[in-house]
C-alpha cells in the first residue's frame, strides 16, 4: 500500500465511497455495514451529497417521503438486522434536518445505529444568512443542526474536507459498539460537500469492523454465581440486549438448567419462544400477571441487556421483596449499574455461558418452579379468554390481535409503536421467533409504525409484516405507504380504529380527567368542546389514495378473510378494522407513576390525587 498515492473527490463523493467499503464482523460472519442512503434532497445536498450518490450508484439511494420517516425505516431495519446492518440518512439544511430529530432520539434511545447526514449552511459564510439559516446574535457557527447534539452519540460539522477523514472513523467506531450505539450525526455545510481534496487513498480501502462479545470479569462472575446460589426466588429480565447478542439459545439453556423464570421487556420479547414453560411473557406496567406477580416476590433479579425504563420497573415498584438485589449483564455500563445492581459488563451471550459453568448442579427449589409453572398456565387462559371474546363488532382490539396472531406464521414479524397497541401486544402476543415482535416502545413514537415496518421488511423481505397501527398513529404519519409501493416491499398494514387515542383516553381518566381532549370528534358549537360527533375518515380511501390496496373489515371472520386476502397481494394491504374503545386489555396487578394534580376544581381530579399519593408510597429506591 502507498500511503502516500491521494484520490481527488468532493467531500461528498468521499464520503460515499468510504461507506461503500465498511463490513462488520461478529462471530467470523461478515457483511457489508451500509445497506443504502435514504434521503430527500434539497438545496442543501443536490449537487452535494446527491451528486455522490448519483455517481456511485453501489450505494443504492432511497427516496422517502418525510425525514423522520426515514430515519424510523432506518432504525427499524437496523434493529431487525441485530444492529449489524444499517441506512445512513441525508436530508436538506433547515426544516429537512429537524425533521430527523425526532427519529434520531428514537434510534439513540433504543441504541440503534443510524448515520445521519443533514446539509449544513455555509462554511466559508460570506453568502450568509442563506435560506433556511437560523441566525444566532452570539455565534456564526450555531445551525439548527446543533439539536442532533443530545440525541446523537457522536457529533461533528465538516467545515473543512479533510475533517471527514477522522470523523468517518469516529462515526464507525459508534455505529459498530454495542455499547455506545446510537445516532450519529456528521453536519455537512453545503459549499464543503461540493469542494475537491486529495484524499488518501487508504481511506477508500475495505475496512472490516469487528463487533466485539465483551466477556465477564471473573470478580464479577463469582459474586453473580454466590448471589444466585444463596436467593430463593429469582428472576430473569430479558431485554433487547439478549436479541441483538443472540443470545436466545443461551439464555434458554440458562434458565432450563438453573430453573429461573423469565419476564420479556418490550425490546426483549422474544428472547424465549412464548411457549416455553419458562417464559412468564411481559414483564412491568404492560406485563403479565405471571411475571408481575413473580417479580413482587423476588428476591434476586438477574437483569440482562436492558434499560430498565419505567415501563419494566413498573415506576420502581414492581419488586417488593425488601432485600430484592440485582444483578445486570449489559454491555453499556450506563446500564449494568442501574438499580445498585451487579454490573456484570459483558456481552449476554457470553456472561449467560460463563455462568451457566459457574451454577453447574443448582437448581431453584422445586416448589418454586411448580408455582411458576402454574402462574403460566393461569396466564395462558387468560389470553386465550381475551382472544375469544367475540365482542361487538366493533371487536375487540384484544380478540382482533388474537386472529392476526393466528393467522401470522412463526418468522413474520408484528410492528407498533405508540397508543394502547404496545401494551396489548406486549401482553398477548405469541411469540415464535426471536426476531418476530418488534415493538419500539424506547421512545413510544407515533409514525414509526408504517416507517419502521417497511425498515423491517427491508432487513427481511421473507417475513410478512404485520403492522399494527392506530387511528391517530395513522393520522401523524402514513406516507411511508407510497415508499413501500415505490420500492415493492409488502406491508402488512392492519388500522386499529377506535376514533382518537384511546390510551391516552383512559390515562386522561384514571387522572381523575375524563377523557377530555382524546377523541376524534367534530367542535360541537352548544359546549364549545371537541364532544360532538365522530369525525368520519373514510382510513380506505386514504389508504387506497397512497397506492396500497385497502380492505374494511368488520367482524372477525372479515379479519381472517382479508388477511388471506392481503397475503395474496404483491403491495401493500391495508386492513382497516373499527374497535370497541370501551373494550380494553386491562392491566395486571401493575402501576405507571403519570403525576395527577395536587389541587383542583374537580372532585374527579381530587379523587385521582387521593390514589396518586397512596401509589407513589410503594416507589423504592434500589442502594
Ligand atoms: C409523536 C408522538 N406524539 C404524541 C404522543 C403521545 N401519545 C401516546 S399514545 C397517543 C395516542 C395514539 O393514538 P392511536 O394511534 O389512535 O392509538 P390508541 O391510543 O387509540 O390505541 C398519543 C397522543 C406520542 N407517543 N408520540
Ligand atoms: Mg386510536
């Protein structure tokens, strides 16, 4: 190799040749890291970023219809593909950027990988202010794209074109750390995409990025092994960190031969098959009576790979036990120390192997393997009551999951977001595939549904995707629909509507609220308030609008047929079912701290607060 031997390109142009050459390797496997660049252009990147892209066509360009779209389809294909693949994201300067912000919390909440390219206003300034530019009295070099600075994990304006050469690596260094994983995001001023350099030869080389298996410190593992020989009722939390480590097989193997229960967080579901005798289902506010029930009693949690959000945690009051202790395999320290925990700073496969070895010949007791088995057979009949209710029509949004379910094969994928879908899906989903649930509840985002969905048929075009979207999710962002038409990746599309939010609905009334502000319904000129009729969206039409083909369904058996109807069709199908709002999954034995008002007019809200107070006193701080 000539050190020395330069390439003259724009910025642009290196940047996407360098992104054409990066691999990653786990396990001896290796693959190109990039699957593509989604983007929108504008001024800001035309004859900039999108020139590169038109000259170098290996790394396939995607038009989308809306930036935060975009970067939704991108974390969800690099979450189905383990964090191993990944899109990298460009957009215009101005309103094109800040449209990314939202989906690029999303991605770094989740910890997923997304290389986020905005155009940036001018470096060499003399044509400022230009058109999108935010001006700032105290500093010429403040752009809007400073907002990527909190969600991203790393951070860099190219004001020069040799920049790139170290923010590159940088950028690679992040987006391939199971660790430090998140959006990334290179600033790139729109004079400078454009400018020549002679760029080292060597940066266009293939680079091959290991992603490594961190394995336990052995101070660590001894303590973890003496803490689990002396508990009596532990259990395990399965986060999304056993799904990207691929841990599944292991994890299995750990808790059949130790005896230990599992509880699945949002991210984590699928960890174990749901028929596992073993598996409790759904952990925390949207878990299982099982598993909350065991994790009220435990007296050791051995949480793996998770962040341990309120959501699992239940508001810090999901374990009772008063010396409940804790033990985190995670590779993020940020992470394994939550909770006070054992922070076993590891990848999940190995620590699960490692200390598999260590409990060789222990076994939790058998009377305490009996009672779990016998919460998970209660927990069983409770979902198959749920999914037989044969309520309404409007059915039910339980019994609607239940034929979707059914109808789903093992290795299709369901996806949802936000409203009251993850709760009832984190329930009541069956779950066959460790890669068949994809539920982003890190950041609960409304849009990302149709968006991440079509990411996930991307990273696997031969799984069905089920989509599972409400009304209002479907009213913030569908456009994605076009895109997948556009590129001929089938979703699966099935529009729960219940004419408005409806979890927050019931929120809104269990803070003594009633409701108010929820539904979807006309102003009503006698009130003054949004309680007239129900607004009629004809979703089909929408749908149809976009492209999709469109099915109404309206009983159960109407489901089933346009299920099989869709899964006859090339393009996108879109199933719009009504259900009954008063109709909900409850809630098992499990609370969610949402502050009530300390003072009010309302009797309601009073009432609310009374019950606020006596909840908030079973919060715990974990020493
Ligand atoms: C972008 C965004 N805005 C607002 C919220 C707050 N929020 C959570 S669920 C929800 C309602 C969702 O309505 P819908 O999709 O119809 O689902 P439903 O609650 O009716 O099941 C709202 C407004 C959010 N999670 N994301
Ligand atoms: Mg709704």
């Amino acid at each position: 190799m000539n050190a020395a031997r330069t390439e003259r390109l724009t910025t642009a142009q290196a940047l996407v040749r360098f992104l054409t050459q990066q691999y990653v390797e786990r396990d001896g496997r290796e693959a190109p890291f990039f699957a593509g660049v989604w983007g929108i252009f504008g001024h800001g990147i035309v004859g900039g970023l999108g020139q590169a892209l038109q000259q170098y066509p290996e790394l396939r360009y995607y038009l989308a219809r809306n930036e935060q779209a975009m970067v939704h389809a991108a974390a969800g294909f690099a979450r189905a593909s383990n964090r191993l693949r990944a899109f990298a994201c460009t957009s215009s300067i101005g309103p094109g950027a800040t449209n990314m912000v939202t989906a690029a919390a999303g991605a770094t909440i989740n910890r997923l990988p997304v290389l986020l390219l905005p155009g940036d206003i001018f470096a060499r300034r003399n044509v400022a202010p230009v058109l999108q530019q935010l001006e700032s009295p105290f500093s010429a070099d403040v752009s809007v794209n400073d907002c990527f600075r909190p969600v991203s994990r790393y951070w860099d304006r190219i004001n020069r074109p040799e920049q790139l050469i170290t923010a590159l690596l940088e950028a690679m260094r992040v987006l391939t750390s199971p660790a430090e994983v998140g959006a990334v995001t290179l600033a790139l001023p729109q004079d400078v995409q454009a400018e020549a350099f002679d760029y080292p030869a060597a940066l266009f080389e293939k680079r091959i990025w290991h992603v490594p298996r961190p394995r336990p410190e052995t101070a660590l593992l001894q303590p973890a092994a003496e803490w689990i020989k002396q508990c009596e009722r532990p259990l395990i939390i399965a986060g999304g960190g056993v799904i990207y480590s691929e841990a599944g097989e292991a994890l299995a193997r750990f808790a059949e031969q130790t005896g230990i229960p599992v509880g699945e967080t949002q991210a984590g579901k699928g960890s174990l098959s749901y028929d596992h005798p073993q598996n409790l289902g759904a952990i925390g506010v949207t878990g299982t009576s099982a598993a909350n029930a065991i994790a009220r009693e435990a007296d050791l949690v051995l949480a793996i790979g998770t962040r341990l959000g309120d959501f699992v945690t239940a508001s810090k009051t999901a374990f009772g036990h008063p010396a409940v202790r804790f033990i985190h395999i995670n590779v993020a320290t940020l992470d394994a120390h939550k909770h006070a925990a054992l922070p076993v700073v590891a990848d999940a496969r190995a620590a699960l192997e490692e200390l598999g070895e260590r409990l060789e010949g222990w076994r939790v007791s058998d009377a305490y393997r009996a009672h779990t088995f016998r919460l998970k057979e209660e927990w069983e009949a409770e979902v198959e009551r749920i999914f037989n209710l044969n309520h309404g029509p409007p059915i039910s949004q339980g019994e609607a999951i239940g034929v979707v379910n059914a109808f789903a094969r093992p290795h299709d994928v369901v996806v949802g977001a936000a409203g009251s879908l993850p709760g009832d899906l984190h329930k009541l989903w069956r779950t066959r595939d460790p890669k068949g649930y994809h539920v982003e509840y890190g950041y609960s985002c409304m849009g990302y549904e149709i968006a991440g969905g079509l990411g996930v048929k991307m990273a696997d075009p031969d799984r069905e995707v089920y989509v599972l979207v409400g009304d209002g999710s479907y009213l913030m962002m569908s456009s994605e629909i076009v895109t997948s038409v556009q590129e001929g990746y089938k979703l699966n599309v099935i529009l729960l509507d219940n004419h408005g939010f409806g979890s927050i609905g019931s929120l809104s009334k269990s803070v003594g609220s009633g409701g108010f502000g929820t539904e979807f319904r006309f102003r009503n000129p006698a009130t003054g308030q949004l309680d007239g009729a129900v607004l009629p969206i004809d979703f089909v039409a929408n749908a149809a609008s976009m492209g999709a083909h469109a099915i109404r369904a309206v009983t159960r058996d109407d489901l089933h047929q346009a299920l099989e109807e869709a899964r006859r069709q090339e393009r996108t199908t879109v199933i719009v079912v009504e259900v009954d709002p008063e109709e909900r999954v409850p809630a098992y034995g499990s609370w969610w701290d949402v502050p009530v008002a300390e003072v009010s007019s309302m009797e309601t809200v009073r009432q609310a607060r009374a019950e606020y107070e006596q909840a908030l006193q079973r919060e715990r701080y974990f020493l």
